[in-house]
C-alpha cells in the first residue's frame, strides 16, 4: 500500500508552518522567495503557493517589492490572541464532546493521556514543541467532530499563531502552563459526553493562563520595545 501523496505546494506550506511555529523563522524574519528557495529546496511557485496561505493566516506579512515578513509579536497581539481563543476554545470543546463519535473522543482521550506524559517531561524548547503539537492534533479533531464548517475555518485560521505563542512563552516560562490541564479537562468527562461541564472546565483554565500568559508578558524586557523577541530555539 503506497503512502498518499502530497503536492508541492502542500509540502511548502507544512514546511514552512512548521519553521515559524518553532521559530526557526522567528518573528520579525524578512525574507524573499529566493532566499527561501536556497533554504528549502523548493522552487518558486510551491513556495509562492504557501505563502499565500501563509498570508492569509497571518502568520506572515507581504512586503510589496521587498518580499515577506513573519508576523511580528507585542503584548497586545498576545492578548487579543489569547481573549479570542478564551471565546471560541469552550464552544469548540463542548459541540466537539456532544457531537463527535466515540472514535474521535478516544482520540481527544488519548491526547490528554499524551499531554500528562509529556507534560512531566523537562521544561524546555522540545517539551513546549510536543505539547502544542498534540494540542494542535486535539483542537483539529473537536473542530471536525462539530462538524461546523465555519468553526473548522477559524481553528484552522488561528492554530498556527496560537501554536507559535505557546511555543515562545511554554519554552521561557514553564510555569504559564498553570496547574494539569487534565485536572480541568478530565478524559472521563470526554467519553462520558458530559459537554457543558468540560467547556466550563476549559473556559476558567482558558482564562486563568490567558492572565499569567499576560503577567509574563508584560515582565519580558522586550516590551519595552513592544515587541516580543523569542529566544533561540536551541538556546
């Protein structure tokens, strides 16, 4: 049985989500198609390709005739970011939970199985890089098990930012993770079907690390700048 294949462009895209989620390419990183291409391997209309969608995420901005900017990070960015995930993240929760099929809740299940173990690994650049990633797999799977379209649109439209903020600020500061998220979002709670009472669970955890999120921020001395500049990823 032969893998599915993916077009160029796909691969791009993938490749170069997954550089600025990371901070591989790091906010505030200009660059223009030929250097990307020498970087990457890939040629000019797949990159093109997934910069445009790049664009329309707002992950990265266009610079007319000077070439692309990854999207900068403030306080302010930060925190509307985070107040409008603390609107839509309990919602998505709950249609996911009362909606999803058994297979899919076992996915989300198995999810908070896989963040309580990596969660007690050593705080640090990989730890906060796994951790998003299996929130990210989690979050996908409740927008499709809504069955919203919409919804899927705007989880799809904010993952990759909320994704590159979580990395930044979980691989500085292990201690904006307040608490085990699996204290507020049992997995009992998600076979059991019981919606109202894990949206309720994730909305007061939403908001308790939206405020120390907010607190850390604040004291980074890059804000004096208003801008937030990460550190290396390998630092």
């Amino acid at each position: 049985m032969t893998a599915s294949r993916i077009s160029l462009g796909e691969a791009a895209y993938r490749r170069l989500r997954t550089d600025i989620v990371s901070c591989r390419l790091a906010p505030g990183r200009r660059f223009t198609e030929k250097e990307l291409a020498k970087e990457t391997g890939f040629g000019t209309s797949p990159l093109r390709e997934a910069l445009t969608r790049l664009d329309q995420e707002g992950m990265i901005r266009t610079l007319p005739r000077k070439g692309y900017e990854v999207t900068r990070l403030t306080p302010k960015s930060v925190g509307d970011l985070l107040e409008l995930w603390e609107l839509i993240a309990p919602e998505l929760l709950r249609r996911g939970v009362a909606r999803g099929t058994l297979e899919q809740k076992q996915r989300v299940a198995a999810g908070f199985e896989e963040l309580d173990r990596v969660g007690r690994g050593p705080p640090g650049y990989a730890t906060a890089v796994r951790l998003v990633e299996v929130l990210d797999e989690m979050f996908a799977v409740l927008a499709q098990a809504g069955g919203n379209d919409y919804l899927i649109g705007w989880v799809q439209r904010l993952s990759g930012d909320l994704a590159r903020n979580w990395v930044i600020i979980l691989s500085v500061e292990p201690s904006a993770a307040i608490g085990d998220p699996i204290d507020f979002w049992s997995r009992n709670l998600v076979i059991d079907q019981d919606a109202d009472a894990v949206a309720e669970s994730a909305r007061r955890y939403i908001a308790q690390f939206r405020e120390r999120v907010l607190q850390i921020v604040a004291r980074w001395p890059s804000v004096e700048r208003t801008e937030i500049v990460p550190l290396h990823p390998h630092s």
